[in-house]
C-alpha cells in the first residue's frame, strides 16, 4: 500500500490509498509519513536516471554529428565543387562542429550542476545502513515507540467497551426476561426471583464494567493532548526532511534550465557569425568568372594552323 501519485483530475479519494482522509495520530497512520520519506529517496533515484539519460542523448548527439561534419567535409573536399560555393558549403557543415561544442558543455552542465549535486544531497540526506535509509529509520522508530503505549491503552479501552457492550447486552436480555415472567400469571415466585437477581448481577457487572471503561476514557483523555503533540512534532520534522529535498529539486530543475538554455551560447554565437560570413562571401559571379578564366572563354585557346614537317 502506497500513496499514488495524483493528476489533477483524480482525486485522493478515489486512489487506492488506505491513509487518506484518516486522522494522523490513529493507529499507524504516521506510515503516510514514512512513505512520503520512501518516495522522495525514490524520487531522488529517479531525477538521477532521467538526467543521465538526457546526457547519453546528449552524448550520443556529439558523437553523431561529429562523425558526420568529418564524413561530409571529406566528401566535399574530395568533390569537383570549387571556389566561394565550395567554402559556403563546408562552412555549413562545420556549423555542427560548433553544436557539438555546445552540446559538450551542455551535457558537463548537466551532469555537474544537477546530477552530482544531487547524488551528494542523496548521498547526505539518505544516507544507509545495510537495509534502511538511517533518517527514515529513525522516524519510523520515534512513531512507533511513542504509540506503543498509546496502543496498548487504546486496546484496553476496546477491550473495556466490548466488554460493557456484551454485558449490558446480557443486562438487558436478562430485564426482557424478567418481564416476560412477570406477566406470565402462572410464574413461580423462585422463578421471579430468580430473573430478578439475574437482573441484579448484571446491572452490578455492568455498572462495574462501565465505570472501568469510563475511568479507561478519561485517562485516554488526559493523556491525548500530549500524545497528539508529541506526534505532530515528529511528523514536522519529516516536513522539514520533505521541505528540504523539494527545495533541492527546485534548485536542480533551475539548474537543469540553465543548462539547457543556449540563448547566449558562446558558440553558438561564433558558430553563427562564421556561417552568415561564409554564406555572405557566397559570390556566385566570383565562381562563374574563376571557372571561365581556368576552364571558359577566358581560357587561351590554342587554333591549329599549318605545319611543314620538320626533318
């Protein structure tokens, strides 16, 4: 049994959580609590893997383009393209040059500012013993000793009032009894006796029965208000526990944000001031004119004319 997690659109209610809506200071109820504790060190767990995987992605995205900025600038080079367009075309594909810088740093970002700070915190936070995580341990113990005797003066006042219930039960059997024999005309007098004192014995037994339960109460009274403080200062310092790792986590998705963003990226930067240079040295004239004095009319043409033979 577990408290689930809630969407907006379904309330606590209607989740299979046995300690919703109940009153904290009931019978195990602080294990709403210490599950709470259980779920954030899962939590913590669970932010650690997805930003791990962001940074193989991220990774493995580096290692992509890498591989193929150097294939395709190889191909480029090896083609027949030449001049301004050749250059405006390898500078296009060392932009991802530029991405994979960026996406470096990005992944080192994420990895220093959000994962390992949070495997410290964990790591300080949550720290284990061979089975439990040590502060969780410690609530649970504070919660349970503590309603030890609380428990065992909550049984002794069922067991009163079981037992008041079942004797006055027997009370009152033994009063319809009695007053069937009563009006029965033909009843002996032993027999009226009889069913008298039968009423007699209960209504001492149950009174008897009634001022234990009573006494039993009043105790549970005097000693609740304690009890009940005593109870919501540990579940406060668990706040405190919860309050502290979702303060982590709000500065880990801060920093997560900060990671990713790439609104000023140096490289970026650089990546776009090479590429809008390259593009505008673009000269398609320039190239249609280098290609025509190497290969075109500007070339010179050597006209046959006639030879004599040489001897």
């Amino acid at each position: 049994a577990c408290i689930n997690l809630q969407s907006q659109t379904t309330p606590e209610k209607h989740l299979p959580n046995p300690w919703h809506n109940r009153g904290f200071c009931e019978p195990d109820q602080y294990q709403a609590a210490i599950q709470r504790c259980h779920s954030g060190y899962e939590s913590c767990d669970l932010l650690i893997k997805i930003f791990e995987e962001r940074v193989a992605i991220e990774r493995d995205y580096i290692s992509a383009i890498h591989d193929w900025s150097q294939s395709c600038q190889k191909q480029i080079q090896d083609s027949k393209e030449f001049g301004t367009n050749k250059m405006a075309w390898l500078a296009t594909i060392r932009t991802g040059e530029q991405a994979v810088r960026t996406h470096t740093d990005m992944a080192e970002r994420i990895q220093h500012d959000a994962i390992d700070q949070m495997i410290a915190f964990k790591k300080h936070n949550y720290a284990k013993s061979i089975v439990h995580v040590k502060k969780i341990k410690e609530f649970e113990k504070e919660f349970e000793n503590l309603q030890k005797p609380w428990l065992k003066l909550l049984s002794k006042v069922k067991d009163a009032k079981e037992s008041y219930h079942e004797k006055h039960r027997k009370l009152d059997r033994a009063e319809k009894a009695k007053k069937i024999i009563e009006s029965n005309t033909g009843a002996a007098e032993e027999e009226k006796k009889e069913a008298q004192l039968s009423v007699d014995v209960y209504a001492r037994e149950s009174a008897a029965i009634r001022s234990k339960y009573e006494q039993l109460v009043d105790e549970m009274k005097l000693l609740r208000p304690n009890y009940e403080n005593s109870m919501k200062g540990i579940l406060d310092r668990t706040h405190a526990f919860e309050r502290e790792r979702l303060s982590k986590f709000k500065e880990l998705f801060n920093a997560f944000y900060n990671a990713i963003n790439i609104q000023n990226d140096r490289h970026l930067i650089e990546m776009s001031t090479a590429f809008q240079s390259a593009i505008a040295s673009h000269d398609i004239e320039a190239d249609i004119q280098w290609w025509n004095k190497h290969y075109g009319s500007d070339t010179n043409t050597s006209w046959p004319e006639f030879e004599e033979l040489v001897k």
